[in-house]
C-alpha cells in the first residue's frame, strides 16, 4: 500500500498563510461591504418616506434640545469623536503618531432636511467629521487641568508609558524624537451643522427614529472611501497572503 506523501514545512506554512490570508480577507470584505451602505440607502426628507427596517440617508442641519460638551475643548457637540494619539516608534522604525484611545459619542438629535425634520438616536457605530488637534502636550509637559483630568478618570488611558518615561539608557534618545508627545483631538459636530447621516429607520415609542451607522460632514463618495480604506489595505494584504500561500502549496 503507498504511502501518504509526507508534509513538509513549506505545505504547513503554505496552508497556514492560505488561512492567515482567507480570514484577514473575509473580514476586510465585510468591514467594505458595511461601508458601502452609505451608497446602498435610500435618501429622504421625511421618516414617512421609508418603510420601518429600511436602510435610509437623511442630509441637513443638525438640531437638538440640549447639548453636551466636547471633554477636550469643551466646545458644543452633538456628535463627536475624540481620540488620543501618542508619538512612537513604527514598525518602520520611523517616529509616528499612533492611536492609544479613541471613543464616539452622540446624543440623541434631529435632522432638518428642509421640507422635515428626521431624529437620530444615539450613538452612532462611525463618525467620518473634520478633526482638529485641540492640544499637543510633550511628555516632560504638564497637560492642562481638563486635559490631566481626562487621563486620571480614564481607565483605558495610561497616564505614563514607556513612551512618555523610558527607561534611563533610553531618555536623551527619545528626547530627540520627541518620542511621547500627546495629541489629543477631536471630530464633532454641533448644533446648524450639516451632516448627513445613514442607518436603519426603527420605530420607537415616540417616533420613527433612525438608526445611525455612519454620522459625516463628507459627500457620499467622500465618506465611502474613508470608511473604506482601512478595510481595502486588510482585503490586499489578504489576498497577498493567500496568494503567497497558494504559490508554497503548488509548487
């Protein structure tokens, strides 16, 4: 009887990257797939215009009984993202800004489309505004009072890393680099802002109330390729790992 033919390294490593690539692809697709609903709705002025389940765009001006303050610049927001990024090393070895917190917040407002007025429950799941850095604080400097706040009542913010306090060896290196460095922004938008928002119209006890996926202040095009660039990079490196493994197990 023959036998089976023996598996090599090359065959484990070659299945294990079609795998890698077939997951890193399928879930790239579905964050695209997810992004393409601001193409895939049906825009009106009016919650009447849609049945209840339907996947609707409503445009206009941003309009809410009350309002809270942005936690960074205090500024009046209905809709925000606010996010804290801190300088480090990249995989290239090149200093850069990287993400370290980043949280969406939203009250509960309408839209006014002109010819009606649609509501928008909160949160909304993407925030695709204009950011703007509030504040950029070195890490030998004291933030301000709001800012220092902030961090100490966060608990998914470190108030030190190894970025801001290196170890001794490390200190005039990343001196240099300013390695450490805060930025702390912000995305928002407020009361007479035009915005358009894209999500499900659900019935509510008081009125039919849209859903929000996606809340931006860009063109529909615009807004879609935001949403969807992250994701195209997952399908590519996807689609390369699978190749890559592929090209093992043949040949």
């Amino acid at each position: 009887m023959n036998a089976l033919p023996a598996v090599t390294a090359g065959d484990a490593f070659g299945g294990g990257m079609v795998l890698l690539g077939a997951v890193v692809l399928l879930v790239g697709a579905r964050y695209v797939w997810r992004a393409t609903a601001v193409i895939r709705s049906t825009p009106v002025v009016r919650a009447s215009d849609a049945d209840r389940g339907t996947l609707v765009r409503v445009s206009g001006e941003l309009e809410a009984s009350e309002v809270y303050r942005a936690p960074f610049s205090h500024d009046p927001s209905l809709v925000l993202r606010y996010e804290v990024e801190e300088k480090r090393l990249s995989p290239l070895v090149l200093p850069w800004f990287v993400t370290v917190f980043s949280r969406v917040a939203a009250g509960r407002f309408r839209v006014d489309t002109g010819p009606g007025a649609v509501a928008v429950a909160e949160p909304a799941r993407a925030v695709v505004l204009r950011s703007g850095t509030v504040a950029t604080v070195g890490p030998d400097e004291s933030p301000p009072e709001r800012l220092a706040s902030f961090e100490r009542e966060t608990g998914d913010l470190p108030v030190s890393t190894v970025w801001r306090s290196p170890p001794t060896g490390l200190r005039a290196l990343f001196g240099s680099l300013s390695l450490g460095t805060r930025r702390y922004r912000e995305a928002r938008a407020g009361p007479g802002d035009e915005v358009t928002v894209v999500g499900r119209l659900a019935e509510t006890d008081d009125e039919p109330t849209v859903d929000p996926l996606v809340v931006s202040d860009r063109p529909v095009g615009r807004t879609l390729v935001r949403m969807a660039r992250t994701s195209l990079a997952g399908v590519a490196v996807g689609l390369v790992a699978a190749a890559v493994g592929a090209f093992l197990l043949l040949a």
